[in-house]
C-alpha cells in the first residue's frame, strides 16, 4: 500500500529517518511550498528564497536517485495552502491514508500534523547527538540544567576532543583564551558567496514578486543551497576562519559582518550539513596541527554543547514556553527593530546587516538587540517573533530558548542562571560601534549619555527583588548601591524618559 512520505523544508537530508524507513519503489514522497509555512511570521526575503530553493534542489536530487517526488510549488492552481490541506490532496490523488514524517522542529507543525485526518507515524529527528530521550533523562532529577555538564556528556557520547576518559589537553573548556577584543587592522575572510543558478534564479523570481513587503534586501542572494555548496562553505570555514574562531567570537566591527564565524547554521537547520560530521572535520584539523585548540574546542561546544542543550530544552519545556513572560515585560518591540532611524550605532549596524543579510552573529544577537530589549523591557513574544523572521537560520527548536530563555531570560532562568545584561562599556570594549555613535559610552547620565548605560541600570533597579540575592549579581547591586541617591535618581529618570520617548516614537 501506498504511503506520503513528508519531507519539510528543513529535512533536505539524505540519510532522513522518514526516507530510511520509507520504500523508493511503493512510496510517495510530498514536499510542498504552501502560504502557511511562509506567513507564520513575516521572514526574512531572503529566508524563505533559500529553504525554496534547497527543497527544488533536494527534490530534484530524490528524482534523480529514484525516488517518486510530488512537490508542490507556491504557485501551482491546485495549492491548498497548508501541509495537512497538501498531503490531503495527495493522499487523494494517489490513494494513500498513511503517512511517515520526521518529527517537525516546531510544537505547531507537530500538533498540526496530529489532527490531520490521516494517520500519521511520527519518527525522531536522529540528525542530532543527543535524543530527546537522551535529553529528559540527563535533565531528570536535576535542580538546575546547566549547558556546561551536559556539553561534557555528549563530548563522551562522540568521543570529540576526547583522550580516553579525560578531555583533549587535559581541560573541558578553554574559554578563557578566547574573547580578545578586536584589534582595528584585523582582515577577517569573506565567507564564500554562490552566485544563483537557474533553480535559485527562478526562486528569487519569485520571492521578489510575493514577499517584497517583508523586511529584509533579497539580493544579493548568495547563501549555499545544496549539500555541495554547503560542504564547500564548510571546507572554506575550517581553511579560513576557524584557527582564529575562538580568539574574535565576541568581537563586532563595523563592515565585518561575519569576521571569523562559520555562517553554516542556516545549512546545519535545513539538513545541508550533518552536525556530528562538521564537528569531526573541525576536529581532524586540529590533530593535523592546522588550528589551534581553543578554536577547535570553542567551536564543537558551539554545536554539540549549545545547539543540543536548545534543542534538549525546546522539547523538554513544551508548547507554551514561547509564551514566557517571567519579568512581566509588556513594551512594544519599536520600529528600530524593522529598520526605523535610530542614534544608537550599535542597534544601526546590527539591525542593517540583519536586514542585507539575514543574518548576524551571536553577540550582536545577544549583547546588541537582545541585550537592549531585555534592558528596554520589551514584550519577549515579540522579541522572539522578530528574531523567528528575521534570520535564516530561524527555526523555532533553536531560535526560542536563545531568545525566550538565553537572551530575554523570559523562562526565569531554565537556559542561563542570570540575564545577559550590560551597559554601554561591554560593547565599547567588544566592537568599535561607539567610535561612530551619536551618543557618547562614558557619559552615564546628562545629554548623549549612552542609552545602554541608563537602561542597565533602570533594569537592575526594576528587577531589584528577583536579582539581589543570585550570587552571580551581587557585584552589580553592589556597585549600584554605593552610588549617591541623587545619582541613582537621575539615572532612573533618564532612563524613564528615554523610554517614553522611544515609545511615543520620537527619534532615539
Ligand atoms: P558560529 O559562531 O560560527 O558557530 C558555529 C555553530 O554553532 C553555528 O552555526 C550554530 O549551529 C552553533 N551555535 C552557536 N551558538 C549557538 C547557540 N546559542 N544555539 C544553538 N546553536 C549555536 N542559532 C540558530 O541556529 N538559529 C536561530 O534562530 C538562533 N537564534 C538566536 C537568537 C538569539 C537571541 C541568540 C542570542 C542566538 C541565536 N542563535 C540561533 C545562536 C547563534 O547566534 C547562531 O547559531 C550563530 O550566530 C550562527 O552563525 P554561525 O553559523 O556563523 O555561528
Ligand atoms: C520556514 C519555511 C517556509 C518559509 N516555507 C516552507 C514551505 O513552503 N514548505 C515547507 O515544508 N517548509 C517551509 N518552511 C519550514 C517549516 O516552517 C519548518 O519545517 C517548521 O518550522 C518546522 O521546523
Ligand atoms: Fe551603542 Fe552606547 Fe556604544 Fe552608542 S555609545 S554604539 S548606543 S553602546
């Protein structure tokens, strides 16, 4: 009997679990591209042009090694609009009831593909280290879950920088030699660019003509968008970037937009590249002396510590955790956020590379737009629905415990033990953003003094009965407390003002 074998736009991997138990010679495999994946929230251009055109590319690799592909494209007549609507059809069409799906990364497709009125076998996502087994029984009985522990569990599971029992150079993380603050003539290299092809051609025909209203510059489009040039961008990453991977992770500079990241997450999320496998390539240049170990180290915690604890906590957590709100922040995410002028240069640059590229590295993720959010008090729901459209790599598994938990601290504390906050010295010291700004980083309070520097302190004051007593903010109540009232007044005036001002939409 005939069964759909559903293939969403971020499974386009061979070695699938769907595809493994599916037969090439009975089955059906359904790819569709449908109006209700590209409007759950407004995504980037950019986005949407390069899951369409990895799942053309993907579909026609399934063809072409036997597979019978019914693929749906976003203008065909006969588009019902929604994946169940789709495999409706083509269980219809084909006289399927049966069908086999990898288990979607999000609680609304999951729960969607549930009450579709055929019968759907779920089967686990095996692209990760870790389970989701493996996840809740590591979680089990534990107070607090805390990355580290669990990272040092699957780097036993893998055996990655591992020497017998004992971590590679005798310690678990090397964090310490990394972090430097960026020299002015650093000359980081440019990730590779893949010039479109007729597939991704057509694709970006299309996007311009349906999803020019988003925010976000479709082109230049040059994101990898087969398996090919994923590997490509990868060998690229480990020759170039990766030996000073962990010495600039946190540093930004104007016109760098990538420095020395990888910007591979948006072919890890779709399925382009196996994680397990680019952690043993990053690996094997280190042995082969290529790159050092705080590189190597760095980056696999990256990806076997934090994209499996996310993922980890996603699950285990459950549908409602995108509705967190555990520091009652209600503030309208402003129009900043979607390109509106700002004084701020940080925020400016941030923002506009998220715009041209869809893309922009963890801390300006974290310490810029992140950072000012949690500071300013804005809704974390809209925070995560802005962070979900506007990156590539935007999947829900991983986007909302970066956001609703690492970045927002809306979960109270599942992901990070305390909030990432900091005023204007954190990112002075990590960029060259406040060389060019309007406002001035060592003024705190009076005309120009940095935003950051009024927020930080306005948010510690706010929170003051959830925080004083976390060991991990002491120091900063600390310093707060020994200011002079009519400092402490003023600058919660300011910052008061401020907000008020950002609100009503005045230029900030
Ligand atoms: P590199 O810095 O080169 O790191 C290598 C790889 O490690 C990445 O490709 C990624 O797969 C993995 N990685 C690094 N940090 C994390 C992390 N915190 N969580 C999960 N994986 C990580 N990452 C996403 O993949 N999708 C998202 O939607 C996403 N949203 C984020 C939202 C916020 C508020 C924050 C603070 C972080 C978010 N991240 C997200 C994590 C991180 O910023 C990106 O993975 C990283 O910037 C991707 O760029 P890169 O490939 O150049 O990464
Ligand atoms: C993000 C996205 C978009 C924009 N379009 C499609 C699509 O047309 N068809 C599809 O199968 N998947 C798409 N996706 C990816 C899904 O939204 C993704 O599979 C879920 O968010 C689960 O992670
Ligand atoms: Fe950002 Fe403040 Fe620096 Fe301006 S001075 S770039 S607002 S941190």
């Amino acid at each position: 009997m005939t069964r759909l074998v559903l293939v969403l736009g971020d499974q386009l991997s061979l070695g699938l679990s769907a595809l493994a138990q599916a037969d090439k010679a009975d089955d059906v495999i359904v790819m569709a591209e449908v109006a209700d994946e590209a409007a759950y929230v407004p995504h980037h251009p950019k986005k949407i042009a390069l899951i369409l055109s990895a799942m053309r590319k993907f579909a026609a690799r399934l063809e072409s090694e036997g597979w019978t592909v019914a693929y749906t494209r976003l203008d065909h007549p006969d588009n019902a609009g929604s994946i169940p609507g789709e495999l409706l059809r083509r269980a219809a069409e084909v006289g399927a009831s049966e069908v086999l799906v990898t288990t979607p990364g999000e609680w609304r497709l999951i729960n969607v593909l549930s009450d579709c009125p055929l019968q759907v076998q779920f089967l686990a996502d095996d692209r990760f280290v870790a389970t989701r087994a493996d996840f809740e029984g590591w979680a089990e009985g534990r107070k607090q879950l805390r990355m580290e522990f669990f990272y040092r569990e699957m780097r036993r599971k893998t055996g990655l920088m591992m020497e017998g029992d004992k971590p590679a150079g005798g310690k678990w993380n090397y964090d310490a030699e990394n972090r430097k603050s960026p020299p002015k003539d650093l000359r980081p290299p440019e990730p590779p660019k893949f010039e479109p092809d007729a597939i991704t051609s057509e694709v970006l025909e299309l996007v311009e003509a349906r999803f020019s209203g988003n925010f976000g510059r479709l082109r230049p489009f040059w994101f990898a968008t087969d398996a090919e040039q994923a590997e490509a961008a990868l060998d690229h990453f480990i020759d170039h970037a990766l030996p000073n991977f962990g010495d600039y992770q946190d540093a930004m500079l104007s016109g760098q937009r990538f420095l020395f990241h990888a910007v591979i997450s948006p072919c890890l999320n779709i399925g382009l590249l196996d994680p397990l496998t680019v952690c043993q390539r990053v690996q094997a240049a280190w042995k082969a002396g290529h790159v050092p170990i705080n590189a190597a180290e760095g980056f696999i915690r990256q990806i076997i510590g934090w994209r499996e604890f996310v993922r980890g906590i996603y699950f285990l957590e459950g549908p409602d955790y995108v509705n967190r709100n555990a520091l009652g922040h209600d503030r309208a995410l402003p129009a900043l956020y979607w390109g509106g002028e700002t004084r701020m240069n940080c925020l400016s640059e941030a923002v506009e590379q998220t715009r041209d590229e869809a893309y922009a590295h963890h801390i300006q993720r974290l310490m810029v737009t992140g950072n000012f959010a949690l500071l300013a008090g804005i809704d974390p729901h809209q925070v995560h629905e802005w962070y979900l459209a506007v990156y590539a790599d935007a999947f829900e598994w991983v986007e909302a415990p970066n956001t609703v938990g690492m970045s927002q601290f809306a979960d109270g504390g599942v992901v990070g033990s305390k909030p990432y906050v900091s005023s204007g010295a954190y990112i002075n010291r990590m960029s060259d953003y406040c060389k060019s700004c309007a406002y001035s980083v060592t003024a705190k309070t009076g005309e120009g003094a940095c935003p950051f520097n009024l927020l930080y302190w306005h948010f510690l004051e706010r929170h003051r009965d959830r925080f004083k007593d976390n060991p991990r903010m002491g120091n900063m109540y600390r310093t707060w407390d020994r200011m002079d009232d009519g400092k402490r007044a003023t600058i919660v005036k300011e910052a008061q003002i401020f907000l008020d001002r950002m609100s009503d939409g005045a230029l900030v």
